[in-house]
C-alpha cells in the first residue's frame, strides 16, 4: 500500500541528481510530498527531474552546496515558490581518498567547503524556512567509526557535521525542529566507481548482511527519521551499513575472501586448441580444451556453438578462466561445418543434438576427466543444450541453459505467425562471413569483394535492406547464397524446426537445469516455459533479469533509456555476487558433491527482478500461483476501465505496409540501429495508426508479475492482417514507456468482427501509485516483425500491398481488453 506520510510537506534535498539523494527524492514524492532538489551540473540535474517525473511536486535548482550566493538563490526560489520548508536533508557531499600525506591545501578547501561549510550554511539560511516542528536530516558516514587510512580528511568533515547534528538538535529544541543524522556504509554510488566490480566481494565481505547497500537503504531511513514514526528521536545517528561498524562476519568462506592477498593472481590454465572429436559419422569437429593446473580429476563443462571457439566475445560470455580457477576442465567446440570444425555445407541447426551427445560421451572419457560432463551456453549454445541433453548421453550430470527458445516459431524463426525479420536478418548475414570464406577459399580475389558486399547488406539494414521484399524469401539471401536463420529453411522442410525444437521434449531430459532469462531478452518467453516444463520432472532453477540478449557479458543495468540499478546487473545480482558465480555455485552442487556442503539442494527454485520497484525477489514458483488474471477493458475515447462499457463503441485506424510503425525498443535482438529495452513512446502513440488506451492514476502500486494477453474484438476490410498489442506505463509526467507486446498474424472475413487473443508473453513490472497503464493497438512493428501486406497471400510471393481499415470494438458485447496478471499486495 503506498504511504502518504508528507502529503502537502515540503522537502528540501541537497545533492539530489544521483545516489542516495536521488533515491532520496523518489522516496519522498512517493509518500506525496513536494520536492526541491539542487545539483551543479545543469545536464544531470534535467536527467533526474525526467527520471523522477514528478511533475508540479518537483523543484529543481542548479546550485554549489559551498557558494553562499547560491544558497541565497536558493532560499528565494523556495520562499517564492512554496514559503516554507518542512523537511531539510543536508546530502550534498564529495569524497576524497587520499593519505594524509598527500592532501593539498586545495584539496582540503574543496573538500571543506562541501562537506562541512555547505552544510553548515545550508542549514543556517534554510531556518528562516524550516517550520516549528520540523525535521532535519544530516549525511555523514560510518567513516567516524573506524579508522581507515586514507580517510582522514573525508572522515574528519563527517565526523564534524555528526556532532553539527547533536548541537543543532539542542539549539533547535524549543522549535521543536529535530535533528538527526544517518551513517551509511558501503553504498554503491557514485564514490564506488572507482572501486572495480571484481573487487567487491572483498567489501562485501565485511558487511553482515551479505551484501552492499543501495541509495533506496539509505532512503528508507531518512524518510523515516524525517517522519512522525520518529518523533521521539532527536539528536540521533542512524548507521545504515548492513552491519559493517558493529557485526564481525563469522561465514568462513567470507573471512578468507578479506584475508586473500589482494594481489593474488588466478591460479591460470593450460589450453590445448583444436583438439579433434571424431562424430559417429566420422567427421571431425575441433575442440579446444581448458584444463586447470595441478593434478585431476576434475569435472568438465561443455559449450558448443557456431560463432567461433576462438572468439574473445565468446571467451568472455563463458569465462573459461573463471570456471578453471574453480577446478572445472572446460571443452569449447565449433559445432559442425564452422570455423575450423568439419562436416560439408553448413545448416543451423542440424544434428546438433546427436553430435552434442557425441561430445559429452567423449569429454566424459578423458583421461584427467571426473567422468562427470554438464553442458551450457547462451542462445544457440543453449539450444545445442538441449537438444544434447534430451539424447540423454552418457556421463550428463547438469546443464545450464541461458536465454535460449523452446519453440523456434515462438521467439526465434517467427512470432505469432510473423517472421522475426529484426533477427532473421542480421544473424543470417553475420554468420554467411564463414559460409562465404569457406566456399572461396580457393579464390582469394573473390573473396574479398564477395565479404564486401555482404557487408555492405549487413550495413544497409535500417535503410533499405529490412524492407526488401518478398520477405518470406528475402533478396539478400538469394544475393548471397547463404543459408537463413531457419523461417525460410523451416516452411520448406518442417525438420528443420524440429531439430532445435525444446517444447514437448523436457521429459527427455534426465538431469537438473539452470535457467536464465532476461526481461528484454528475444527468447524470454521460451526461456520461461523450458523452465516450467523441465521442472515437472527435474531438479530445475531459474533466474530472470532485466537484461537483454545483446546485454551478455555484462548484464547491463540499463535497458534503453532505464537505469534498473547496479544491483540489476550480472556483474554483482542483489550486490552479492555475479551470475557467473552464481551458475558455478549451482554446478558444484551436481559436479562436485563430495566438496559442496549444499549438494542437492537448489535453494529457492526462482530469483526474479521486479522492475517498477527494481528489487530481486526469490520465489518457490513459476508461474506464480497467488496471481489473478486481472481485466482492464478499452472503452470509448481510449479509456481503460475496470468493467466493459455498457453500451458498444469502436475505434478504427489505417494501416498502410509501406508506412508501418518503427520498432522502438521491447524484447528483441536487431541490427544496432534498434537496441532492445524500454524507450519514451511519444513518436509511436503520435501516429494515426496507433490506438491508445489509457487508465485512470493508480490509487495504489500494481503488481504484474506473469503472462499477459489482450482480447480484442477486432475486424479489417481485408484477408489478412496482424494484430500488435504493447503494454505501456505511464508517469505522472506524462511520459510513456513500453513493458511488453505481441503480434498475432490472422486470416480474416472482410469486416467480420472476430475474437482474437494476442499473447504478450511475461513480465514482472510494479506500477507505481500515480502512474496509469496504457495500451497500444496497431498492427505492425517494422522491422522486428515482416509487414503483413494485407493480401492473404504467401510471404514467400508477396510484393504488391494494399491499405488496410482497421476496427477495435469496444462493449459488453465486445469486450476487447487487456489481461493482466495481478499479484495482490502482502499485507
């Protein structure tokens, strides 16, 4: 339930376009209060106010915490705009990590001014505007509890507006205005940058929580010490550390994490490259082999795919290194005919099932092997995955599947009957470089001209090529002579689909899987379902987070114009380790018993991301039960209700092929003019042929955590057409933002309404209690999806379209909606 502790209060927060004094004000005009926040820089100043979207309840000024002029400037702007204060908090601080020895004069006043001077002043000037009864909060750090060596000057202005707090809470008292300060501990801002990923489990290893802070920690206590629930607590410090000031960490694994040698290097590898692994056809597919140092046995882990074992893209995705230093050998194969692997004309997708199997059955067998294999890898290595694993191979004991489909027609060849062009394309042209030097490498002189041109294609793809046409049997394939993804290949020969099909197959797989999947991922939904169905008959975990295919290695924490936080990326998940540690740690669980205490037990079966409120949650379930299947109805004048109208309406739209709506952001993988994500989608919902449905603002937050469909009721003057539904929210600004969406391809009767359901696949999004949902009806997302040309007739021949009139009928008697499922609040 969303609180309103400062409904109608003013709240001044310094230093608040980044970090805690960010989150800070989010905090605030969430519980309904009105907010001023300063910055020096103009530029981050505007990001924040467009992250914050907080309309008229938000106050930004650009201004040095240390310039008495610009506290002045200040002070008017809030006397003009709102006549008083009812909450300071004095943020606005700059870190300085250098030994005694080495602070200059210049970088002492610097420090100085902003630390100590800028809040003294900024309190001072403020008081004329605090209100008898009101609340300040000071930010100082748990820095003045424990010496640290090259802390003294930043420690010493902490420690100086601490004891500020105390005096002032006694020279406040008969105002009755309290005073209090907060310590944070290690908190990933700003002042963290400098600090390496890799090196944080070190700090980590300090804190009893397990874990580094973020800014919404620090938030949480300062709205409280700012409240009425703290009412009785004047003069106070509040360390928010995790435990680090007062809690020694007592997990053994965790003191020799702080006792290792910084210094310490990996204990490296030995590589024994293009290893030859005859198939039971004889052909011969090159290996390369990772094996630690020291004596075997040792447990090995398999990954094949067609990009290259000798990548460095590819080396860092896997990170054989890592797996080696943790006493794993690690094989890396060329599948079939690529790269320096053998096996005649190259078609994706063939017998990588019976020649995966092949090659666990071989790795099992080596010499300084355990005998016990697991095989893993993202996209079309997690598809060789599976189609090994359902071979049920000898010496198989895991396999860890990442970001990878269960039906290619679902995400990978096509996507509710239209061809995924965004991915079919450029995956096809990138991979035609090895198909192209294979076939002239007896003819140097064309070869050049030849990758040239396939280049020159791969470049041209946002400006002529994507639309091409027909797009079943595209032109620059036939250019080429290169194999596609799979549509074209697969409606000609249906087994090309069934040798990379997962769905219907999970029975056949006889040991535990590690699941990961991405909000923003083109294979999300697959990914998904592979875990729903493998479970119902091994051991298996998942892990969703808000990444996107293109997001590997780094797991980036921002998709499209959305920061989710550091915490949301793969490098540090939840701020306690990385998810390629997380996967090595599931593995040992099934590869090394003997030396995991928590061998067999998977722990929590799903760790998903909730964006809105971006926070990890571990569930026992997916999909989750406690979810309702919740309607919101469109009605006349593009409402979005509760209940259908009584009484029909409609809506209608043109949709002409040759002026489709442009992809913009949504879980997809394309060439680089269309990175995957969420985007601002003023320039999509200000098109014609575009529909809007839009809510009410929520009273309270919304949970939709789970599969979402649309119903519409829907007819065209035509044969054919698509149907495109996107879920969207909406900020208190104004501002539109997509979650999810699908398409559904249709034969239809001219202009007979008929139901049909378009599946948006999943999502875990919390709306906030301000924001309102939207949906979008179109019927085409160009150049993800091929546009459907209206016609009914083959994608394979079709070259001629017609405009087609689209109509969207509303009505208890035709009820088009949207079904969202909804996860009731926990009281």
């Amino acid at each position: 339930m969303t609180l309103s502790r400062f409904n109608d209060k003013v709240v001044l927060i310094t230093g608040g376009t980044n970090g805690m004094g960010l989150g800070t004000a989010r905090r605030f005009l969430h519980e309904g209060a009105q907010v001023i926040i300063t910055g020096r820089d103009q530029s981050r100043l505007d990001a924040a106010v467009d992250e914050l979207s907080g309309g008229d309840r938000l106050l930004a000024v650009r201004g040095d915490a240390g310039s008495l002029p610009d506290l002045d400037a200040l002070m008017a702007a809030i006397h003009d705009r709102f006549g008083r204060l009812d909450v300071v908090f004095a943020n606005a601080g700059v870190g300085s990590f250098l030994p005694t020895s080495e602070v200059t004069e210049k970088e002492f006043d610097r420090v100085v001014d902003i630390n100590f001077k800028g809040v003294y002043f900024t309190l001072q000037k403020s008081l004329s505007l605090v209100r008898d009864g009101g609340s300040i909060v000071i930010n100082a750090s748990w820095t003045m509890y424990r010496g640290r060596g090259v802390n003294s000057l930043y420690s010493a202005t902490k420690a100086a507006v601490h004891n500020l707090a105390r005096t002032l809470a006694s020279d406040l008292a008969p105002r009755k205005i309290r005073v209090n300060s907060v310590s944070p501990g290690y908190i990933i801002t700003g002042m963290f940058d400098a600090i390496p990923p890799k090196d944080y489990p070190r700090y980590i290893a300090e804190v009893a929580a397990d874990r580094l802070g973020v800014p919404d920690d620090v938030a949480g206590a300062v709205v409280f010490l700012a409240s009425e629930d703290a009412g009785y607590i004047n003069g106070q410090d509040l360390i928010v550390d995790g435990g680090l000031v007062t809690v020694y960490p007592q997990k053994p694994e965790r003191l020799q994490i702080m006792q290792t040698p910084k210094g310490e290097q990996m204990s490296g590898a030995s590589v024994e490259y293009d290893v030859a692994v005859a198939m039971r056809d004889g052909a011969v597919l090159r290996t390369d082999v990772y094996r630690p140092q020291g004596d075997g046995p040792w447990p090995v882990l398999v990954v094949r795919g067609p990009y290259n074992k000798k990548n460095p893209v590819l080396r860092n995705l896997i990170q054989p290194l890592a797996a080696t230093d943790r006493g794993y050998m690690v094989v890396i194969q060329d599948t079939r005919s690529r790269f320096a692997s053998e096996g005649g004309a190259w078609r994706p997708w063939a017998g990588e099932g019976r020649d995966g199997a092949d090659t666990i059955e071989w790795a099992a067998r080596l010499p300084d092997s355990t005998g016990k294999v697991a095989i893993l890898g993202p996209s079309y290595q997690g598809n060789t995955t599976w189609m090994a694993a359902i071979e049920n191979p000898n010496g198989l004991v895991a396999i860890a599947p990442t970001i990878t489909w269960a039906d290619p027609w679902d995400g990978l060849f096509g996507r509710g009957g239209a061809i995924e062009l965004g991915i079919s394309l450029p995956w096809s042209l990138g991979q035609g470089v090895d198909v192209l030097v294979r076939r002239l490498r007896d003819e140097p002189q064309e070869l050049g001209p030849a990758v040239g041109r396939l280049f020159s294609d791969f470049d041209g793809l946002a400006t002529g090529v994507y639309a091409e046409l027909p797009a079943g049997r595209h032109p620059a394939f036939q250019r080429h002579q290169i194999p596609d993804l799979g549509y074209e290949a697969a409606t000609a020969d249906p087994s090309v689909a069934d040798s990379c099909t997962v769905r219907g197959r999970h029975h056949l797989v006889k040991v535990p899987s590690f699941n990961t999947a991405g909000w923003f991922d083109i294979f999300l939904q697959g990914s998904l379902d592979n875990f729903v169905a493998a479970s119902q008959t091994q051991p298996a975990q998942l892990i969703v987070g808000p990444w996107s295919h293109a997001a590997e290695p780094h797991g980036a924490q921002v998709q499209g114009e959305v920061n989710f936080g550091f915490g949301a990326g793969m490098p540090l998940i939840d701020l306690r380790q990385s998810w390629h540690d997380m996967q090595l740690d599931w593995l040992d669980r099934w590869m090394r018993p003997e030396n995991d205490a928590n061998a067999g037990d998977v722990g929590a079966k799903v760790k998903l991301f909730v964006m809105g409120i971006n926070q990890w949650r571990d569930e026992d379930e997916w999909p989750l039960s406690r979810a309702v299947d919740t309607s919101l109805y469109f009605s006349e004048g593009g409402q979005l209700s509760s209940a259908p109208d009584p009484e029909p309406s409609s809506a209608s739209f043109d949709y002409d092929p040759m002026n489709p709506v442009p992809t913009l952001g949504g879980a997809l993988l394309m060439s680089p003019e269309y990175p995957a994500g969420v985007f601002d989608q003023a320039k999509i919902e200000g098109r014609d042929d575009v529909l809007t449905y839009t809510s009410a603002p929520l009273e309270e937050d919304l949970e939709v955590t789970g599969r979402v469909r649309a119903r519409l009721h829907a007819a065209t003057d035509g044969p054919s057409t698509d149907w495109v539904v996107r879920l969207c929210y909406v900020d208190p600004g104004g501002v539109s933002r997509n979650v999810t969406d699908g398409i559904l391809r249709v034969s239809a009767a001219s202009d007979q309404v008929t139901e049909y359901e378009v599946d948006l696949w999943s999502t875990s999004m919390v709306f906030r209690a301000g924001h309102r949902v939207r949906v979008q009806v179109t019927s085409s997302c160009f150049p993800r999806w091929d546009r459907n040309l209206n016609t009914g007739e083959s994608t394979a021949t079709a070259t001629r379209p017609r405009v087609a009139h689209q109509t969207i009928h509303h009505g208890v008697f035709s009820p088009s909606q949207i079904i969202l499922p909804v996860v009731p609040q926990r009281v």
